[in-house]
C-alpha cells in the first residue's frame, strides 16, 4: 500500500511539476501559440504591404509630343515622365528627337498639303516609340516660330492654310492633338528660359537662375532674370513657380535669326555695290571665303519680309568670297541700329535691355556655329582671333577639312561666327569681363535645350506655382524606418511576454 501510496504521491508530485511547468512556458498553450504566429504574421504582413504599396512602379511612363516647327526645319521631341510623379519636378525627360526631313513648313506655302505630309515620318516613329495604351492619353502640341510669324505678316491666309494643312494631319494619329499656332516672341524666350532652368533643376532653389539665349534661322531672343526695373511692359514677365517669384526680362527680335540677317547683310551689301542691279553683278563679300563663288538670285536675298528695298526678279548675281574677319565684322554691324534708345538702356534697334545679369545658357544655332568653329571655351578676344583666322581660310582648304559637312551651312560658317560674336558682344552688350558667363550648351542631361520641354510643362500644367506636397521621407527611408518600427514592436512583444509570464506565476504561488 505505503509502495503505491508512494508511487502514487510520486505520480503526483510529478503530474504537478508537469503542470508547472506548462504553466511557466507558454507556449505549451496553444492560444499564445496562436497569438504569436498572427503578431508576426501581422507584422510581416505590414512590411510587405508598405514595401509593395510604396513601391516606385518602373517602366510606367506618361508621354508628351512637341513639334518646333521652326523657320528652317521642325523638329518632333516626345518628352516621358514617371507616371506618379507628375509633379515633381526634374521628372519630364526626352526619350526621342526626330528631325523632319525637307524644310520648315512655312516653305509650303505654295503647297500647303505637303506641309502637314511632311511630318509623316517623324509622327509614324512617335507613334512606334509610345506604347499603345498610352497613345488615346499622349498630349501633342504643335508650336511654329519665327519663319510662320514672317509668312502670317506676308500672307495671313497662306499660314492659315500651311496650319490647317498640319492640323488636319496631326489629328488622323491615334494621339490627344491639342493645337497647332504660331507662339509669340516672348512665349519663345520664356518657355525656353523654362527648360534650361528646369533641366538645371533650379527652379526650387531659389539661388539663381540661367539665363536663355536662341538663335534660330528668323529671330533670336534673349531672357533672364533682371533685378532692374523693367521700363518696357512688353519685354516683362512675371512668374511664380515652386513657390518662388521671378522678374524675366525678354524680347525676341524677329529677322535676327541667322538666316534673315545673312539676307539683310546681302542686301545692304548689293545696295551699296553702287552698281546697276541687272543681271550677273559681282558681289565680293568679306563674310565668305576666298575661292568661294556662286550665282545666286536677287530673289533668294530680297524674297524676305526682313528685307526692305528692292524686289528683284531672277536676275542674277555672283556671289564671291573675301574672306576678311575685320571687314565681316563692320558689314555685319550694320544691321543693328544703335541711334535711337527712348530708355535708359537698350541692346540694338531701340530696344530696352537692362544690363546683362548672371549665367546665360546658349544654344540652338549659338550651340551649332560656336561648337563646329570651336570657339566654345575661349575668352572673347581669343574666339575672335580663331574665327578672323578661319575667315581667312581660303575655301578649297575648308572643304578638304571638311567632306561631310552640307555645303551651304560650310560656305555661311565664317559669317554665322562673326554675327554671333557681334550680336552678343555689340548687341546685348556682354563684354570680354563677363563672356565666360556664356555656356555653349546643346542638351542638359538628355533633353535638348530649347522652348518646346518649357512649353510642354507649361501647358500640361506640370510646374505648380507652389511647391507640391511631397512625402517627408524618402521612400529608401520610408522601408527602413517600417522595418525597424516593426522588428521594435517584435522585440517589444517577445519581451512583454517574457516579463509578463514571471511575476504571474510567482504571484500565483505566492497566493496558493
Ligand atoms: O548643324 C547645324 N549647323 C549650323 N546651323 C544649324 C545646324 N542645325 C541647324 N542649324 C541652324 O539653326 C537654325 C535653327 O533655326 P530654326 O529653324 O529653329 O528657326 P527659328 O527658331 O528662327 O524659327 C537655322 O538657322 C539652321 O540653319
Ligand atoms: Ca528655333
């Protein structure tokens, strides 16, 4: 008896410890089993939603489709953007440049249906380059400049028919056309004041700004912020973007493109030949090489609203090359007209121009001709030594030096150079001091320098006035911080658990 009392007092004894000890470690009990396995589920669970939530969604991209038709030729740009970043800024991109083939499409005005043809090639690459779900929602806009502005002044019904003829065409793609005009001088200067300082990036830090300078085949503008007062309304606009306000001077001369002032330079030249204006005079121009010779029309000099005076015919003259730097420079500075300034200052033809301020940023034909005459990095007395240099250059040398370079940009070099150095330096009054404040620049990051990422943004609304509310934290940051919150809160958990199971059961003996 007193054996299987024993055993059974021993059975007991350890029956009890047993439920001790289930007692002490929970997880012999399956509801803290349970509770357990869904806290950390519930925590996992959390990370991964905030990790796939948050997560940046790549290759999904929104597009945009600009045309610069400008006076020489169009250009088609499509810009790609992040889709959930629309405004944010430095997001918009160029994905694709596609130059259209032939001229701009003022020249088809004679034929205004080939006009909107004409962009066929460019628009079937758009199309193939934007996926397809994507196509009904892409924007496309369709800006024309200076060579359209002289054709309106020309002819009023003409560009409205070179613009019905692109309208019509644009709209048979599958794209969201909306609109193709002729923008103004200013929206030009500022839209492309636009890009470069957004490509920059500086339109959030208020710390400065890069000026614009355009020269195109038509006109030139120039643009940047003036702390001065602004006497003229017209070359004034008022800005308020990221929060920061900003004073742009601007103006666009409409025939100083480098096309329209070649003619210009002609024409005074053969006006001031002094000979009978019949057929094969000889015009010896400084401006192109020597060795250089060839019969061109008076039309193809007088054929431009630019060009006042004589409207000749077919008749014909010779065009032959000096190729003197010096005697350039004065022929080219009689196309400015410095006489009458109604303001306390101004660039050229009467125009108000406050003192030049700050970085400028130059490009379209500034980038071209500075670039291929490799004046880009040299101080102004420098760059004008090295073109008087390659003026002189007989012409049968630049073509050696040269084979694949298009023959009429080759022989209008020596001039281009001599406008550029004379526009900026006697036109917008930049100095030798202050001539390292002008980069030669031809894209920022990927995207071209010009109006077109400017009028893109500002038309799709994707540069706020204020700054947009954006996350505190950095999405990197963001996952960091919710894992580490999380493994706290399990550390934490194990740690109550812990705790709280001790001083219960010491508790509960003491009691018993
Ligand atoms: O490779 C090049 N070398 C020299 N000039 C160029 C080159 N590519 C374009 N250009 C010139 O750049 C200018 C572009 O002007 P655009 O056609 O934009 O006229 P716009 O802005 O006055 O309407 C034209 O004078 C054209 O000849
Ligand atoms: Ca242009």
């Amino acid at each position: 008896m007193g054996d299987i009392l024993h055993w059974s007092q021993t059975k007991s004894e350890d029956f009890l410890g047993r439920e001790e000890m289930k007692t002490k470690n929970p997880w012999h009990r399956p509801w803290i089993i349970c509770i357990s396995v869904f806290f950390v589920a519930g925590i996992i669970a959390m990370v991964v939603v905030a990790v796939v939530q948050n997560k940046p969604l790549h290759q999904k991209y929104k597009y945009g489709i600009v045309l610069d038709a400008g006076s020489s030729h169009t250009s088609l740009y499509i810009y790609q953007w992040p889709a959930e970043k629309e405004n944010n800024t430095g997001m918009v991109q160029q994905k694709l440049a596609c130059n259209v083939k032939g001229k701009g499409i003022s020249s088809y005005s004679p034929e205004p249906k080939k006009a909107g043809e004409s962009l066929k090639e460019c628009m079937d690459k758009a199309r193939d380059t934007i996926p397809n779900h994507r196509h009904h929602e892409t924007p496309v806009y369709l800006g024309a400049t200076a060579g359209m502005r002289l054709l309106k002044m020309e002819n009023d019904t003409a560009s409205e028919k070179v613009l019905e003829s692109v309208e019509q065409f644009l709209q048979t793609y599958p794209f969201s056309y909306q609109g193709a005009r002729i923008i103004t001088g200013q929206e030009e200067g500022a839209f492309g004041w636009i890009t470069v300082n957004y490509l920059n990036d500086y339109l959030r830090k208020a710390s400065g700004t890069l000026g614009a300078l355009d020269l195109g085949g038509a006109s030139t503008q120039i643009t940047f912020v003036s702390g001065q007062n602004l006497e003229s309304p017209d070359n004034s606009i008022d800005f308020r973007l990221y929060g920061n306000d900003y004073q742009l001077y601007t103006h666009s001369f409409l025939c100083y493109g480098k096309d329209q002032v070649l003619k210009l330079s002609l024409a005074n030249e053969i006006q001031s030949t002094n000979q009978q204006l019949t057929d094969n005079i000889t015009l010896q121009d400084p401006c192109f090489h020597k060795g250089y010779k060839a019969t061109k029309t008076f039309e193809d000099v007088f054929n431009s609203p630019c060009v006042r005076g004589l409207r000749l015919t077919q008749n014909k003259f010779v065009h032959v090359g000096l190729g003197d730097g010096e005697a350039c420079h004065a022929a080219v500075r009689k196309v400015f007209n410095d006489s009458r300034c109604t303001h306390s200052t101004c660039s050229f033809n009467g125009v108000f121009q406050p003192p030049v301020e700050g970085k400028f940023g130059a490009f379209s034909a500034f980038y071209f001709v500075m670039n291929f005459l490799n004046l880009t990095s040299y101080p102004l007395d420098v760059a004008k030594e090295q073109l008087a240099r390659y003026c002189a250059t007989p012409w049968n040398t630049i073509i050696q030096n040269h084979p694949n370079v298009k023959e009429k940009y080759l022989s209008e070099y020596c001039f281009s150079g001599t406008y550029i150095l004379t526009l900026l330096e006697d036109g917008y009054n930049f100095t030798s001091k202050n001539w390292k404040d002008i980069e030669f620049i031809k894209q920022i990051g990927d995207s071209d320098a010009g109006w077109t990422l400017g009028y893109m943004l500002n038309l799709t609304n994707m540069i706020p006035a204020e700054v947009p509310d954006t996350p505190p934290l950095p999405y990197g940051g963001y996952v960091t911080l919710m894992v580490l919150l999380s493994l706290m809160i399990l550390v934490l958990g194990l740690l109550a658990c812990k705790v709280f199971r001790r001083p219960t059961g010491s508790t509960q003996k003491e009691i018993i």
